[in-house]
C-alpha cells in the first residue's frame, strides 16, 4: 500500500485555480506547503485556501535565478509545477511564447531541482498533448507523436510534450523522479476563463440568463476537487509505479446536449437559453477528446471522485461561488466552511460509496 510522511511541497503558480485547491488539500493532510506567483492571491484563491493559507512567495519563475533561489533556500522534497501560460488559441499563432514560458520555464525548474535535491517533480501537463485519439479509453502508452502529427492541442499541447520529453530523460540521465498529471477541462469555483462552465455557473447564481452551446466539443469535465486530490497524492505518495496520470473522470464525453440536461437537473429554476452556434468548427479540440483510464489513479493513488454525478459538481461549483460572493458583499470575508463540499475519498471516508465517475 501506499505510504506517505510529511513533506515540504513548494507549488508554483500558486495563486493559480488548481494550485489553489491543490495547496489547500496538502495543508489539511498535514504537510508543509509553500507557493511561489508572479502574482497575489486572488479573492477567489483566498476564499479557497480559507484558513489554510501557506506562504506566498511573489517570485517571477521565469526567471532561473529566482527560481533556483527559492528552492535553494526553502528546501522543498517536492515541487508541482502548474506555472504555466494556459492559453492555447493565443498560443497557437505564438510559438516562441510557447517554448518561453511553458517549455524553458520547466527545464529551469528541473534544472534547479536537480542541482538542489529535489526529490520529485510533478509537472502539470494537459490533454492538449495527444493527437487525435487512436484508442479508448485513452492510457498513459497512448502515442504523443505518430507518423502524420504532434500534439492536438497547438504550440500550447506541444509545449506541454516537450516538457514530459525533458522531464522524463532528467529522470533516467539524474534520476530524478518525475510524474506527469494530464488535466482534462477542470472546472470548479476560482476557474479563471470566462468560458465554458464558468459563465453558465455564476451567472445562473447571480440571477441571469445563460446560454448554452448544445455543439460545444464534447469534455471530460473533470471537478477541481478531483484534479487536486490527484496532483497532491502523486505529490507526497512514496509507493507509486507510474510517472503520468490524468486527471479525469473516465467517463463517457459529456457534450453540449448532456451538459445541457446536467445544467437543467443541477438548477431546474435556471434561465437556459440554447445556442446552436458551432464551437469547435474546425474540430480541433475534439480530436485529443476521449474516455481516460483512470484506474492507476484509483489503484495506486487511491483518489475517488469527489461527486456522484456532473449535477452534484456543478451544484457545489454554484454553492462556492454563491458564499464568495455572499462574504464579498458583506463587511468582512468569511472563510470557506470547513470541508464543505471540498472532501475527497482521502479525507471523507463517507463518498467512498457514492457511485463513480
């Protein structure tokens, strides 16, 4: 069985969506976290870390002087690098941003955790990295690069493959241990782009008519809840055989006509108007889309879904954003409730029986 001890875990990108939940999870199992931005916390990521509040460091980590400096000083056994430019429709007609920030950015930080003891580097990758899908469910040996193409995901997937690339030969030149954790379209309270779920979520909460997409490209809409009970177990667990993991539901596509039904049953008085407006025409996103094998993540990192259901996610998404804003509009910030709908199976022995994901 897996087995873990208290670590020193340094996040970069900390006051970043996933960072956030992920920081939080670590603190309330016991460990040391520090976080490193280029910027403050946001209100959101504050209101999500609530009582749990590591340290901040206001640290550019494109920088590789920086960067070496705090990890020099700080000590840390791991680091999950999530600094990242997480915008792939401005990335692909940007390359050199690309391999500036998401690409060379990654290499100091394997660079720096090498020279300075680092015992593991978890790298936050996406599923923009595989090609168009040749198997499902879709495992970590699924190809990157075929004969006939890279990355799906533009010069955004190609930074992120590149970077897998590094990592896993620093591993076999240094030895340094090197995991991967592939996002799929995490969404949740604190995400930052005003697409997608987001703007369904929070505007039905203040009131609003929202507009869905019913051909949005298909997801594998995946809780933030999730994504951090998954960076964090590849972070501080001791017994683990694989090096990438995707963070996912492994579940069927959910597309724009389920995505509608889940908004109905999650907020039956919602104002829902339908859009028949193409989202993917040129079916670009939809070629790396598919149903992800989870079952490392359940066996080795002993991570379950969080909810039952897209219904139930989407349900606490609007209960998180409903408090934030309720605490914004009121005389002081209140924390967010302890474990209110944040639990995962590792710390809420109760969901171990709710059906899976």
């Amino acid at each position: 069985m897996p087995s873990t001890h208290e670590k020193r875990v340094l996040v970069t990108g900390a006051s970043g969506f996933i960072a956030s939940w992920t920081q939080r999870l670590l603190v309330e199992q016991g460990h040391d976290v520090i976080g490193t931005s280029r910027y403050e916390h946001r209100p959101e990521s504050r209101f999500v870390l609530g009582q749990f509040d590591p340290p901040l460091i206001q640290a550019d980590s494109h920088h590789a002087t920086v960067l070496r400096k705090v990890v020099r000083t700080h000590k840390p056994d791991v680091v999950i690098h999530l600094d990242a430019y997480v915008n792939p429709v401005a990335l692909r007609q940007d390359p050199r941003r690309a391999i500036r920030q998401n690409f060379l950015q990654t290499v100091d930080v394997l660079d720096a955790c090498r020279d300075y003891g680092v015992a593991r580097v978890v790298f936050a990758s996406s599923v923009a990295v595989l090609p168009a899908i040749r198997y499902q469910p879709i495992d970590a040996a699924h190809p990157l690069v075929t004969h006939t193409e890279g990355p799906s995901g533009g010069f955004y997937g190609a930074a992120k493959a590149a970077s897998e690339v590094f990592g896993l030969t620093y591993a076999d030149s240094f030895g340094l241990d090197f995991r991967v954790v592939r996002a799929s379209a995490v969404f949740g309270f604190g995400m930052q782009w005003p697409i997608g779920i987001k703007p369904l979520v929070e505007g039905v909460v203040r009131g609003e008519e929202v507009t869905v997409a019913v051909h949005a490209p298909p997801r594998d809409y995946t809780p933030v809840q999730d994504a951090a009970a998954i960076f964090a177990a590849v972070a501080v667990e001791d017994d683990v055989a694989d090096r990438v993991f995707y963070a996912a539901t492994g579940r069927p596509l959910t597309d724009g006509h389920t995505l509608l039904d889940a908004m109905w049953a999650a907020f039956p008085q919602a104002r829902l108007r339908v859009s028949d407006e193409p989202l993917d025409p040129t079916g670009i996103e939809s070629r790396y889309r598919g149903v992800i094998d989870i079952e490392p993540v359940r066996e080795q990192l002993r991570v379950r879904p969080t909810f039952s259901s897209l219904e139930d996610a989407l349900v606490a998404y609007a209960d998180h954003y409903r408090s934030f804003t309720s605490a914004r509009s009121g005389p002081a910030e209140r924390k967010l409730t302890e474990g209110a709908r944040f639990g995962n199976s590792r710390s809420f022995s109760h969901l171990l029986n709710e059906p899976q994901m």
